[in-house]
C-alpha cells in the first residue's frame, strides 16, 4: 500500500537525492518505504508545514511514454478534487530531475488485509463499520467521474489513532466520462482475488458497479476470513470469478443476517446488470437490513427493484447465466490482472481484449482493438518461466510461459514492447525487471520472435528453490556486490520461484534456517536452462551447515552409515 504500510527498505541514496533536488529545499526525504512494479513512495518531511508526506513517484528506470505521464498526472489531479473524509487527500503533483511525482499524508495504521491476518473474521457489525464509510468514498469518487478498479482489504487503510477506513490506492482509476486519450487500451489492472469479470476480461464497459463487485468481495472476507474465490494461480482465480457461484454456504453462518448474504451476493452477481446500480444504493439496502433487525420495516432488496433502479437492475445474482462469450477470452487474458496486483503504482490505461483472444466474428464489437484478420502478424513465443505482456498500438496480450501468442501489426514500421510479469511474495516483487522492443520495418506474414533468457544481449537465470530441508527456510540472492533478501519463508515441502537475475557467473543463492545454519549455492552460468535460464535447487538437511563457531550435533555411538548417494547438486554445497 502507498501510504505507511511498506516495510522499510535500504535507500537508493541517488533515487533519494534526486527526488529532494526536485522537491526543493523545504522538503526533506526520509527514506524509500515502499516500491512497486510502476512507482516508488517515499518518507519526506515538510520542514516549513511540519508534516509528513508520502510522496509516491513514478520509477525513472522504466519507458514511460509522454502520454503515460501525462495520464499519471492528470489522474493525480482529478484524484485531488475529491473532498472526503475517507479518502486521502493529495497536496500537489510534480515533476522534475526526470521525476514525476505527487505527495500525500503519510499515515500511521494498518490495512483492512492486516486486521484479518491477525483477527480472522470480524462480527457483521465491525464490518460494516469499515463498509458503509468506504461505500460512502465510493459513491463521492464516482459522483466525481471516477472508478477505482482496484478495491480490496489491502486498498482499506484504519487509520491508528482514529480508527477512521480510509479508501486508497486510486492509481488504477478509470475516467467514467473522460477523454478518448485517457481511456486508451492498456493492462489489465486489478487483484484477481477481488476482480470483477468484466474487469478481468478486459472490457471497455468497466464502470461503477464493478467497484461494487470488489466490495462484495471484500465484504464475503471481512465476513468469513476468507476470500470467495482462492486458488494457486491467478488464470484458475479469475477463471473462478468467471464460471463460478458465489460460495453461499460460508456465508450461511448464525451470525451473519440473512439480508446482509443477499447483498454481498447481488453484488457479487457475474453480470453487471445484476448487481445494485450505485454504491449509495447498496449503502441504502444495508441501512434498510440494519432497520429490519432492529425492528423495523424491511425491503426485500435483492429480489425487488428499488425505486430508483430498473427491474434488470434488481434482479438477484443466480437469475443470469454468464455470457458464454466471456469465457472464450479468458485463457489469453487471467494473467494480465497480476501486473498490477503486485504494484504500488498502477497508473495504466483502460484495460482491452485483444482480437487475437478469439471472439467469433458475430459477437466481436468495435472497440475490442482492430480487424478479424490482418495481412501481417507478429508471433511471439514466450520462453520464460513468467507470463509476459505484450503491446503492439493499441493492443494488447498476455502471453503464458511456454505458449505463443498472435497479434496483428501493420505491415510497416512494426515497433512492440514487452514486459515479463515479476512473480512476488504476495507484498514485493521477486528478482528484477525483463523488457524489450521487436522492431521490423517490414513485415509480409509472419514475423516470428522468440523471448527468452537471453532478451536484450543478456544473459538472466531464474532460481526456483526447493525445500526438502524439513524446516523453513530464508532465501537471499547475492548478485556481484548486491544481497537481495526477498523477506519470505519457504515451508518445508514447499517451492518458490525467486525471479530473475543478471550476470549468473557471479551469482550466488543463500538459505538459511531459523537456528541460522545456512547453504550457499553457485555455479549458475553453466546449469541454467539456454532458454528459460530456470535453475532448481533442491535444499535437503545435509546441505545446510552450522554458522562459524558451532560445531555439528553428535550423534553419540550409533552404528557408522552407510555413504549417502552423492547428491547431483554436489558442486552448489556450501563454500567453506
């Protein structure tokens, strides 16, 4: 989260050096608190005001367009206009040294998504006390032309010293009447956890009741620990979203009114058309469940429609069936919402399916990104070990480790960009970014490309740790000079791919355990994959050494072993 939720991390002093230069004098930059796959935020201190800000910049080391910045700014000021007590304020959006930037409060709290971690679920009446004033936000922020896109536990801020939720995070907002140059095509952004299917599948019409979706979502979790739709990967996540039921029976607890399951299952519907029309209308069919319970009179309000929706509009979530053409581009498109799930910026533009995910003609409309067929296209076969996003003009696409995928180009001056999408621990991005450009002058066909370990002139490995150890394990990865510490745990039985990383001759994989006994690992150039750079290590009790100083537990008399087999990562045991 952007605002006093990030772990510290070490400074970059030149990042922050170059960002007081551009901030000036009055201003006082404390330290990187968090970064992101788009942006940075930073402490800094007002030294005239005597406050503290959160300043959140876009990173320099990307291609940004000048329309993407320009984007990043004008939704920074469109943000600044609203005027709510549960949302957070901006003070001022900047650029300079090469930096694009607006600051905000820093504040001081935790997130909706710690509470739970350490709660578990919450009675109906607490979470409804974080609801309604962040449907009240809502409401302003579309009253205001605004969609946020992004809403989840972790985008709910609770204030420390007045308990006060406060919605944040609106760096994905989508203009509801903006124009045509800030809706253009782009990323799929969102959390799969919470993400509606019309969101997840890229459409154009994403609006209002989308957010409701999301807060639905974020209700069923708040209600029962849980989020409705878990799995192991964003595509079976999504997928679920998609094709799946709300999971009524886990809201079917005594505690939980009757009235109040009904809403979060109209807002949960799979079709927009079926969940409330404003979010100050789900606001009103909750203060209407909470009359009821204490005696008063009660609407039925997801079956019935309410004076100011249609009969379409009230009808209750199991009433339509999801459209079959939904589904046909889920495949191509699941992965895309992780790009930013995992970001703290999310400054992208409006999300599109691409024609290449395979609408049947008669169901394809004119804003899903070009022609049926074109005389040229490009075909880019992903060989990494992470899915990749690719953009060519105005469209976009996907594309999973291993598969291939088609966009149509124009058959002069092709020029595309693509980026891996870095895996995470769920709170910070694993390994270091992966991009570049296809460029041809000319295309007549197929223009095939190939992306893989050995993109842009060098050569990247990918560890994958395996842990056969028995006991958990700490994972950091040493490249050249720099120690990475990715601050997660690998369970034992458990796996976990690290990301990428240059220069594999010089590299090295530290693990340790929670008594501190350790095994470093080398030797990547000459095992890695040629292709995907994949390098698994399998880490079992016998590679794991004590520190300095400690000697090895006895084993008092038992009778001699027999040698154990060698272990085929032999030459990756710890250097002495």
């Amino acid at each position: 989260m952007e605002i006093g939720a990030f772990d510290p991390r070490p400074n970059d002093t030149g990042a922050v050096e170059r960002l007081g230069q551009a901030l000036g004098r009055q201003y006082r930059v404390v330290r990187m608190v968090g970064r992101g796959g788009f942006a940075e935020v930073y402490e800094v201190v007002d030294a005239d005001l005597q406050r503290r800000l959160a300043v959140k910049v876009l990173r320099s080391d990307l291609p940004w367009t000048a329309a993407a910045i320009s984007r990043f700014k004008q939704e920074a000021r469109a943000i600044a206009r609203l005027n709510h007590p549960n949302t957070v304020p901006i003070h001022f959006v900047g650029e300079g040294q090469g930096l694009v930037y607006y600051a905000m409060p820093y504040l001081e709290g935790r997130t909706v998504a710690d509470l739970l971690k350490t709660e578990g679920p919450l009675s109906p009446e607490n979470a409804l006390k974080i609801a309604e004033p962040i449907l009240d936000a809502l409401q302003h922020a579309h009253d205001h032309g605004l969609v946020h896109r992004d809403v989840k536990p972790d985008n709910i801020f609770l204030e420390s010293v007045t308990g006060r939720p406060l919605l944040v995070d609106f760096g994905i907002v989508k203009y509801l009447d903006g124009p045509a140059h800030l809706t253009e095509s782009g990323f799929i952004v969102g959390t799969p956890l919470y993400m509606s299917p019309e969101q997840a599948l890229g459409s154009r019409s994403v609006d209002a009741r989308s957010d409701l979706y999301g807060m639905g979502a974020v209700i069923f979790q708040m209600l029962t620990g849980a989020p409705p739709f878990p799995g192991t990967d964003s595509q079976e996540i999504v997928g679920r979203h998609i094709s799946d039921p709300v999971p009524s029976a886990s809201l079917s607890r005594d505690d939980i009114p009757a009235w109040l399951s009904e809403i979060v299952l109209r807002c949960m519907a799979k079709h927009p058309d079926d969940r409330f029309a404003t979010a100050q209308t789900m606001l009103g069919a909750i203060r209407t469940g909470r009359a009821g319970a204490h005696g008063g009179p009660v609407d039925p309000v997801t079956l019935l429609p309410r004076a100011d929706e249609t009969p379409t509009q009230a009808m209750p979530a199991v009433r339509r069936p999801v459209a079959r053409r939904w589904m046909i581009g889920f495949a191509a498109a699941a992965f895309a919402g992780v790009i930013l799930a995992v970001s703290v910026s999310g400054n992208q533009p409006e999300p599109e399916v691409p024609t290449a995910v395979g609408y049947a003609p008669e169901e394809r409309s004119s804003d899903l990104g070009g022609p049926a067929h074109a005389d040229a296209e490009l075909v880019v076969e992903n060989r990494l070990t992470e899915p990749i996003a690719m953009s060519v003009d105005d469209t976009n696409l996907t594309i999973l480790p291993g598969d291939t995928g088609r966009l149509p180009v124009a058959s002069d001056d092709v020029e595309a960009t693509w980026a891996m999408v870095q895996p995470s621990t769920g709170e910070r991005l694993l390994g270091g970014a992966v991009e570049g450009a296809i460029v041809a002058e000319r295309v007549d066909g197929e223009l095939f490309r190939a992306v893989d370990a050995q993109s842009g002139g060098e050569a990247r490995f990918t560890p994958t740790v395996v842990n056969e150890a028995g006991r958990v394990l700490r994972v950091a990865v040493v490249t050249g000079e720099d120690s990475v510490d990715c601050d997660c745990q690998i369970p034992s039985g458990d796996s976990l791919r690290l990301g990428y990383y240059r220069e594999p001759g010089r590299s090295a994989v530290r693990v340790t355990d929670r008594r501190g006994w350790s095994a470093r690992f080398t030797g990547f150039a000459s095992r890695r994959d040629p292709q995907s750079g994949a390098v698994v290590l399998r880490v079992t009790r016998a590679d794991l050494k004590p520190p300095a100083g400690v000697a090895p537990r006895k084993t008092g008399s038992s009778p001699k072993r027999e040698p154990r087999p060698r272990n085929p990562l032999e030459s990756f045991l710890p250097v002495r």
